[in-house]
C-alpha cells in the first residue's frame, strides 16, 4: 500500500515498467543514476579540456559554446569564488572539491525530478538526511582536527557557570543542523516535483514550460542553499579558539 501510494503520488515513473520492482529503492536507484551522470559529465569535460589545452590558446580562451567543459568552470568558479568569501581563502583552498562535489550531486539529482518519468533522490528524505548527517560529521571533524579538544569548550560557553545550559543550547542547535538541511532540501524538492506533475496532467502544452523554468530555478537554489550552509558550518567550526 505504502508503494502505491508513492507511486500514485509522484506520477508516472519509467522505474515502475520493470516488473516486481519495489519503488521504495526509487532513491538508491536514482543516486546510481546520478553519481553516473556526473562521472560521465566529467570525463567529457576532461577530454574537451584536454583537446582546447592543445590548441594556441592553451585552453584560456572557453568555447564560444555551453559544453560540459565551460559548464563545470563556471560552476567551479562561481562556487570558489563563494567559498573564498565565506570561508577565506584558506578554507576554500581546503574543502572547495568537498562543497563542489555536494553542489553538483545535489543539483543534478534536483534536476532529473523535472524530467518527465524520473524521481529525484533528494525528494526522499533517507537521501537528504544522509547528506545532512555527512554535513554535520564532516564539519565537527574538521573542529576537531583544526582545534583539538579546544573545539568541545565551545559548547559549554564562556560563563562557566552557565556551562551546563549552554552544553544543551548547543547540542540542540548543532543536531538540529542536519534535520534542517534535510527536511529543507526535501520539502522543497518534492513540492517542486508534485506541482510541475499536476500542471503537466492538467495542461500538457505551452504552461508547464513556466513550470519547467521555475523548476529549473529551485533546482540550483536549494543545491545553492545547502551548500552556502555547509560552507558557514565549516567556518563556524574552524572559528572557534576559545
């Protein structure tokens, strides 16, 4: 019953011509799909990097047109460029291919949900909260290693009376991280994902382009959001030397 519901909720789902499959691996199925994709789309822009590095401009100068190449520059610089400002310099230099990485897996999976037939993984929650709790390990790990055990005192604040209630205040507010993200991420997408599949069943023609713009648009702000905060979380962690 809970399949069939899920089914009938997201619509058509070109995983479900397969007979017996279960959709409640829908979202493992998808991220195979998308990790894929990604690998597929940078081998492509390394051998196109490889080919302009050949020619008389050394690969300077980018295509004239959007290929895999200029697509993933402009994404590595935009996002550096993000990095450098909200993390500093150093920061960025350090855990940029972590961020761009989580950018480009999160708007990738964003963008099959508005492929007529294909089901995003980050409208499940086990997707999203799983990269809501790599966030949260990731950047205590980074506390720690930078700060050493300093980096615990932080929770107790700097009143050392007041220690026991800020212990709580912060465990709350740091566990409380990894369920925002997730729950952020996957309440937009999966909205997104069911209005652009009820506009497509109501009018097939000429609206749903409005919709797939819009879809678009959400697709690379929540990708955006998620990894601006990841990027704040691992400042705030290395900015602690109380």
């Amino acid at each position: 019953m809970h399949n069939e519901a899920a089914h009938s909720e997201h619509g058509f789902n070109w995983l479900s011509l397969f007979p017996g499959y279960d959709h409640e691996y829908n979202h493992v199925i998808m991220t195979v799909v998308v990790m894929v994709l990604i690998i597929l789309g940078a081998l492509i822009a390394r051998v196109q990097l490889s080919s302009a590095v050949k020619n008389e401009d050394e690969g300077l100068i980018p295509d004239s047109k959007l290929t895999f190449r200029n697509f993933f520059e402009i994404i590595a610089e935009k996002l550096y460029t993000l990095a450098e400002s909200v993390m500093g310099k150093h920061g960025a230099e350090k855990y940029f291919p972590i961020v761009g990485c989580l950018f480009l897996f999160i708007f990738v999976s964003n963008f099959l949900g508005i492929i007529p037939g294909l089901l995003p993984p980050t409208d499940n929650l086990n997707t999203t909260l799983a990269l809501g709790v790599f966030v949260f390990i990731y950047y205590n790990y980074i506390g720690l290693k930078e700060g050493g055990l300093g980096y615990l005192k932080h929770f107790l604040g700097p009143i050392l009376w007041l220690a026991p209630l800020m212990l709580v205040v912060e465990l709350a507010s740091h566990v409380f991280r990894p369920i925002s993200l997730a729950l952020r991420l996957r309440g937009n997408i999966m909205g997104d994902h069911i209005v652009l599949g009820i506009f497509n069943n109501l009018t097939p023609y000429v609206l749903p382009i409005v919709f797939y713009g819009i879809g678009l648009f959400v697709c690379f702000v929540q990708a955006f959001v998620f990894c601006l905060m990841t990027m704040v979380y691992i400042s705030l962690s290395q900015s602690h030397d109380h």
